[in-house]
C-alpha cells in the first residue's frame, strides 16, 4: 500500500455516501404538512380529551351501577382520603418549626381530627348533595 492512500472503509456505506442509503426504497418526510403521518398538538389533546371522556363516563356508569349503600360507603372513604390528604398537607407546611414534643403529639391528633372531620362533616354533606 502506498502512502497517503486510505484503506477502504467498512460498513453501511462502503466507504462512500452519495445520498442513497443501500436497500431503503422509503423516503422519509418530515414536513409540517406530511398529512396522516405527524400527530398535529390538536390531534394530541383531542385524543387525550377524549380518552378522559371514556374515562370519567366508565366512572359514571360504575357509580350508578351502585346501590345507595356502595356508593355512600364510597363517598365516605373518599373524604376520608381528601380531609387527611388535605391535614397532612397543612401539617407538612410547619412541622419542622415544631418542638419535638409537639410533633410527636401533632400527627395523631391531626389525623384524627381529619378522620372526624371528613366522616361527620364533609361526608354527610357530600352525600346529600349527591342525593339532589
């Protein structure tokens, strides 16, 4: 081999690249305007848009397939969930600037003030509100 001459490369391209890829008959568009091809922002939120929609109307129909007893229960549990989610939000918020005496003592009462508070406030009136 002679100086200053290169080896021939191996690989895909052989060495040399003029444009076509060997073997790939397919071209590629990646226009806006490509039609089918590209997912436009409004075909995205029209597909989540509408697999919220199925969503929230299996929900309906499951909560009318209920009788009055189940979906109480259910309503219960639920504000059970959101009065302690919301306590425990609020307790995080000052929790560390509490003496540790009063730490100790703050989550149990929180909770069962929260427990209290959804199951014989909120829930009573959610319910009757459902009712309506």
């Amino acid at each position: 081999m002679s100086v200053g001459k290169k080896k021939p490369a191996k690989g895909a391209f052989n060495g040399a690249f003029n444009g076509a890829l060997k073997g790939r008959d397919e071209v590629f568009d990646a226009s806006p305007d490509a039609g089918d091809k590209v997912d436009s922002p409004s075909k995205v939120k029209g597909k989540a848009a509408g697999f919220f929609q199925k969503y929230t109307n299996t929900l309906k129909a499951s909560f009318d397939d209920m009788n009055s007893d189940e979906q109480e229960a259910l309503i219960t549990r639920f504000c059970y969930v959101i009065s302690i989610g919301i306590a425990m939000v609020a307790l995080s918020c000052f929790y560390t600037i509490l003496p540790p005496l009063v730490r100790i003592l703050a989550l149990p009462i929180v909770l069962a003030a929260a427990w209290f508070v959804g199951s014989k406030v909120v829930a009573p009136a959610m319910i009757e509100r459902f009712r309506k």
